[in-house]
C-alpha cells in the first residue's frame, strides 16, 4: 500500500492528463454552460436604430413645447409606425405620427409623447403634456456599439449570454465539446430503483447521484447499468463503453477487500491505486486506459464518499476539459455553530448547512449517510493539521451548486 498523498498533489495528477475538448461552432442553443472559447465583438448596434420606449406619438419636440394641461397642442396625425412595420419613414414639421413600443423613430421626430399625455387622437392628436429633449427614443447603440466585445474568451455561457449572443445576431459560437462521461456502478449487491430487494441487496444510489453530478457540471452523462463483483465482468463492461467515452468514474471496488474488483481488473493495467488523506474518500484510484488512453477515475463506493470524491477530483477534470476556470467551487469563511472532532493527518470534509454567515453540521461524518448529505448546501472543510474546532470559530466551507 503506497503512502497516502494529499488531495491537493492527487487533484494535481489528474489535472496534468486530462486535456481541453477541442473546439467547434456550435448553435448558441446548445452551449449553455460552456466556456466559450473565442471573443465575440458585436457586427451590429443595439438598439441598432432609434427606437419608441413608449407607445404614443412621435413628434418634433419643438412642436409641443408649449402643451399643458390647460393649453393643449394640436397636432394632425400623418400615420401609424408598427413595430416591424415601419413604412412611414418622416414626418414633416408641425405632424405627429402614432408609434409603438419598438418601432423606429421617423426623421424629422426627436422625442415621444405617450398615450397618457394624449387624448390617443387618430386623425389628430390632443397633446397635454411636453416632452424632455429626446424623451422615450432609445438611442442606437445605446447598448452595445458596433465592435464592442460582448462576451470574452472564457466566459462560461448562462441564459443571460445566450440571449445577448442572439441580439447580436451570433447563430454559433466556438466553444469545446461537452465531455462524454460514463458511469460504472459495482457491487453484486446493488439493485436498480424499483426492483424488489433481498435480505443483503441495496439500490444503486450512486449511478445516479454520479450521472446528476455530470450533467450538472454541464457534461453528458451515460449511466451504464450495474456491474457484478467480477473483474472479467468489469473489463468487459469498460471495454464495451470506451468508445463513446471522453472520461470514465466508476464508484466501488477501489478498496483492499476481497471482492474490489475495479482495484483488481486495473491494477495490472497501469492504474494508480491507494489512499488520499481525506475522509470521506481514502481510497482512490486513477489512469488511463485503453488504445485512446481514455482518463478514469475509480471512486470509493459510500455514496458521501462517492460525492466528496466527485466534488474534489471529477468535477475539476470536468471544467479543465472544458475550459472552465477556476476549476474548483469557491471556498469562503463561515462560523461553525458546533464543536466538530477530525481524524489527525486527514482534511475532513463533513456536510454543513450555512445560512447568514453561520454553518451547521448536517447528518454526521459517515460516509453512509446519503440522507445528510441531502440536506446540506455545503462542505464544511476541516484541514489535516486540526484535530478539534471549536463552536463559533471560523472555518473554509465550499458552497455546493455554485
């Protein structure tokens, strides 16, 4: 048995194999959480003309200066502009023209008088109320400029991204294939969700939990069904799926039992097997595998365990791979609201519960424990060096789903 390393030098193995997904033009409705990997400078204006902000009537303002409530101003109405349908193209001095939300200001108009200020004449409008220079007209460029840089190289794309992508008129955009992740669960004793149980069978939660975690990170997922405690078993299964996989995470038979069979079908193949100090999450095993030399990272089968392990090693190859920076969540500093013990030479990662600047430790420190883990919003990290903390002192927690 190697001795153990720290999950930051093992995290740092992983990272060093895992290479970036290459890069192709994708439809902007398909990129949603990935890093874009070009910079995209707007080709037109927004708004890329003068444009009403209000329903009402364009005018000269220099037409309707004198309008108030007592001396009104009347105008003839000379047409209607539609957004969309913009087919008057002027108005003369001394006219109005109705205008809707959005839709180009004619020349010879500087600014918008809305319906309120009008008694919403058609022939000819009664006006009550002047304007302030250039009031309801969006400007062109107003917005965003011809050139500007909308989104930057290495901007991970949200809805908000997209949405400005399409304003800009951009279909596709350069960004990395998402990762092809799949998914080994092993165990004799795991059951699918649905199925009766026996006497010693479980269902396999982490299949699952690990396919969620993926397709959260914003990679695809193939879960593959569950794996008996046989290595000729196991290679098959593996070997049957490296053709569609980018990365493969298995969870169980990592361990120095008798029927850890990952441990057994990969050691012989080149695959790193031993202990990370951290608890959750001790024994690991990572390499690569196969004639593409595909990564695979073999995870602890506790379903916290396997979570843990997913949050500090599979989640970071995830965004390297898509180019996704920082590769880690954010970790900030919270007051823990009770005393927590922690195993001397290990970082302990117990699940929390934070809330104004307060954690709580939620469901105890075993790895068994899916239903705490449940209800945590995140990690409380406790480094190797500190065996007792103290309630109300301060501690690093890493927020989940961030």
């Amino acid at each position: 048995m190697p001795d153990p390393i720290s999950p930051d030098d093992y995290r740092a193995r992983i990272l060093d194999a895992v290479e970036p997904m290459p890069a192709y033009p994708q439809p902007i409705s398909e990129c949603l959480g990935l890093a874009i990997a070009e910079d995209v400078h707007a080709e037109v204006a927004l708004p890329s003309f003068d444009n009403s902000a209000m329903d009402g009537y364009a005018v000269r303002r220099q037409d309707v200066l004198t309008a108030a409530p007592d001396t009104p101003v009347h105008l003839p109405v000379v047409g209607e502009i539609g957004a969309g349908r913009a087919t008057l193209l002027a108005v003369p001095p001394g006219t109005a023209a109705k205008i809707m939300t959005g839709a180009p200001v004619p020349s010879g108009a500087d600014c918008v008088v809305p319906y309120e200020w009008t008694d919403r004449g058609v022939a000819q409008v009664v006006i009550s109320q002047a304007p302030e220079e250039a009031q309801h007209v969006r400007p062109a460029g107003e917005d965003v400029a011809v050139g500007d840089l909308v989104v930057a190289r290495g901007t991970v794309l949200g809805p908000r991204h997209v949405g400005l992508l399409a304003a800009v008129g951009r279909s596709h955009v350069v960004a990395p294939a998402r990762p092809r992740v799949v998914i080994l669960s092993t165990g004799t004793e795991l059951r699918e969700p649905g199925e009766p149980l026996g006497h010693d069978s479980i269902y396999d939660a982490n299949s699952y939990l690990l396919a969620a975690c993926v397709r959260q990170a914003g990679a695809l997922a193939y879960r593959v069904g569950i794996v008996p405690d046989s290595p000729r078993a196991f290679l098959d299964a593996l070997e049957d799926q490296l053709v569609r996989a980018d990365l493969v995470v298995t969870s169980g038979g990592v361990s120095a039992g008798d029927f850890d069979v990952v441990k057994e079908a990969l050691a012989p193949r080149g695959v790193w097997f031993g202990p990370v100090s951290m608890q959750p999450g001790k024994p690991q095993g990572f390499g690569l595998v196969g004639e593409d030399r595909t990564p695979i990272l073999t995870l602890p089968g506790n379903s916290v365990s396997s979570f843990v392990s997913f949050e500090q090693f599979v989640l970071p190859a995830l965004r390297r791979m898509m180019g996704i920076e920082p590769v880690m969540r954010p970790t900030v500093a919270a007051r823990i609201t009770h005393a927590v013990h922690s195993p001397a030479g290990r970082r302990q990662f117990l699940r929390g519960n934070v809330e104004a600047g307060a954690v709580t430790p939620s469901g105890g420190p075993g790895s068994h424990l899916i239903g705490g883990l449940a209800d945590a919003n995140c990690l409380i990290v406790i480094p190797e060096e500190t065996a007792e903390v103290q309630a109300g002192s301060t501690v690093d927690i890493v927020m989940l789903e961030s």
